[in-house]
C-alpha cells in the first residue's frame, strides 16, 4: 500500500518536472525567435510611389 502511493508520487513529481522543464524550453524558443526578429527583421519602410524608373537606360 504504501509502495504504491510512494511510486504515483514519484511518477507524479516526474511528471511535473517534465512537463515544467518544456515549458521553459518553449517560452526561450519563443523569446529567442522575438529577438531574432528585431534583430534581423526590416524596420525601414521602403516608399513604391514616384521613385525612380526601373527601366535601366543605357
């Protein structure tokens, strides 16, 4: 009886290290992709009106 209880606790406590430890695995992936994003990402908003011609003149 007490065998019993003694390995659902310890699956128990297996379980929520587990499942705690993805949890913060995930949420730094997730601050990681947030800073790649600033990083990387195109801040600078490029005008598509009245600039110059595309066509090369030779």
């Amino acid at each position: 009886m007490v065998r019993t209880k003694l390995i659902l606790v310890a699956i128990a406590i297996l379980l929520a290290a587990g499942s705690a430890g993805i949890w913060f695995l995930i949420s730094e992936t997730h601050v990681a992709q947030e800073r790649r994003g600033t990083f990387f990402g195109s801040s600078k908003e490029y005008p598509t009106s009245g600039g110059e011609k595309m066509k090369v003149e030779w």
